[in-house]
C-alpha cells in the first residue's frame, strides 16, 4: 500500500465571509460564519435530493495545511505538550481533510447555504454525506 | 478550483477479517467486526499521544467504490427513489471516503486495534482524527 496515490478532485468550493486563516475559528461552534457552498456544474445530479433542514457532513480539503507535520502542541498553545496529529483536530496532518458538521440552509442551483463551518474562503470541498439516522430509519 | 487537484497518500491499511464487499455491512453498527489499522512507518510520529480509549473517527478511501456514480437507490435498495449520492452514504462518490468512528482498543507500535468498522480487508487508511469533546475540555 504504501506507494499507492489517489488524486482527490474538488466538488465545490466555500464561499465565506472568513478569509483570514489566523483569525478564523478552530471550530465551527466557536464562532464560525455560515457560507455558501458553490458546487461544480457537473455536480448537480449528485445534490439531487438533498433538502433544507438535512444534516450533513463536509469534507473539505485544507489546501494551506503543511502536509509534513506529524507532531503539533494541541490547539497551537505551547503550554500544552507535542503530541501526535493523528490524536489531535489539527489541520497539520499527513492527508488535511478537514469535517464540518452542518445544516442546510438553503439550496439555489448548484449553490447550498449552510450553517456555522470554520473553512475559510475558497476552501476545496470534497465531499458530502447525510448524516444517519438510528438503525432502522435509514 | 474545478482544475485543481489534490493528491491523497495512505497512511495505513486495514487488517481484518472482512474480506467480501458484498457481504460486508453497511454500516459499523450493523455487525461489522474489530480490526486492525497497520501504520507506514513513516507515520509512528503522528500516532504519538494516542491511548486505547479514545474515540476517533477513521477516514478511508474506499478503493474498490465506482467514482462516476452521482445518483443511487438508497442503500442499494430499488425500491427506494433514486437520488444524489451528497444525501447518502453510499460508496459509490465522486471522492470515495469513508468515515469510521471506532474505539481504540489496543495500541502495539505501528498497529492500532480499533471496535466495529465497515471496511474491507485492505482498505487503505488516510486519516485519523479524535473525537472532540465540549468546548472547554478541549
């Protein structure tokens, strides 16, 4: 496996009033403004189906991350001891995905609002997935 | 961005007794078993600070999910209204990655025991995040 490679295409792109890196929000409940996702044109079948009110996962690929860093001080504070990325939210990461549970605001085209999502302006999105009920109202 | 492309190098692998797609559940809590993620030795810096214990989600790449798919029946089911894939879980994306929230059961250097995960024997393993807790114990 370890020379494999999968090349990720970009779906959509956040359009967010958050453009600064230093001051955007570590995570979505700590302040994060909502924004617009704005899909490609051949996603459009894709969004089929989903509604306003739906609870979805983001995945979006954190394009200014620094692939090598395999150690961080959680959070960026010094005071706190160097620990693994993997035990840690740190967009520093070997493959920077970043997860971003939001709702649908709204939906205009290939255009869908969402609620509180701490990715700053013209952040690649990857991917979207419902997220699931209890078993047996899937 | 609808040029750009990013590129996706695996950190682990998976090691367990599932080894039929289509037998394989669909979801972890539908009777999926433990398994073991085998870490690249490049990556034992990035597992540092992990403890068995903690809850994580486990991103993958679902290798063998067709990527040009863009609508489907729900759970594979035809009786259900097709749809597009962002309202789903299915597989079947245009960026095929699976997320896995487990348990770390036990830690043996590079390789990592984790509780119930929906994955196939030799899915490659792309990222691991822990699951954060409430603001202010984070």
């Amino acid at each position: 496996m370890p020379d494999d490679r999968f090349e990720i295409r970009p779906v959509a792109t956040v359009e967010s009033p958050l453009t600064d890196l230093a001051a955007a929000p570590k995570q979505a409940d700590e302040g994060a403004p909502e924004a617009w996702l704005v899909f490609e044109p051949g996603m459009l079948d894709a969004l089929d189906g989903l509604r306003v009110g739906d609870r979805v996962v983001v995945l979006t690929w954190l394009h200014r991350a620094d692939r090598d860093v395999r150690r961080v001080h959680p959070r960026g504070d010094e005071a706190r001891p160097i620990q693994g990325v993997f035990s840690t939210r740190s967009p520093a990461r070997p493959n920077p995905i970043g997860l971003h549970e939001v709702r649908v605001l709204a939906i205009d085209g290939g255009r869908v609002r969402v609620s509180a999502i701490e990715a700053v302006h013209g952040t690649p999105v990857v991917d979207v997935k419902l997220v699931l009920r209890e078993v047996g109202e899937r």
